[in-house]
C-alpha cells in the first residue's frame, strides 16, 4: 500500500519535472543551432551530465535518498 504524497514528495517531482523540461529545451535549443565543428560534441555531452548531475543534487537535498 502506498503512502499519500507529503510536501517533500511534491517539490522533489515539482524539481525534477522542471529540470527534464530544462534538459529538453536545450537540446531543442542545440538542434535548432546546429552546433557543429571541433568541440560541439564534448560541449553538448557536458551540458546534458551536468544537467543530470544538478538534477540528482536537488533530488538528493530535497527528497534525502
């Protein structure tokens, strides 16, 4: 049986929701540019870990996994 949300819970989705919509612009944003030429695909890599790490950072204070 599962727990009803607590406020915790909520901000952690809230949190998360908001930064996979981040990580998605930005590689729309990415897309609609074009990058290319030396070093484009290092940059876009770095940009989506540490997206991914930021998330799991706010996660991990928010929700304490």
């Amino acid at each position: 049986m599962r727990h009803p949300p607590d406020e915790a819970d909520r901000t952690a989705a809230l949190l998360s929701a908001c930064l996979m919509e981040a990580a998605r612009g930005r590689a729309r944003t990415a897309a609609h540019l074009r990058v290319r030429g030396p070093g484009a695909l290092p940059t876009m890599l770095a940009q989506g870990l540490f997206t991914a790490v930021a998330a799991l950072v706010v996660l991990r204070l928010v929700h304490g996994l």
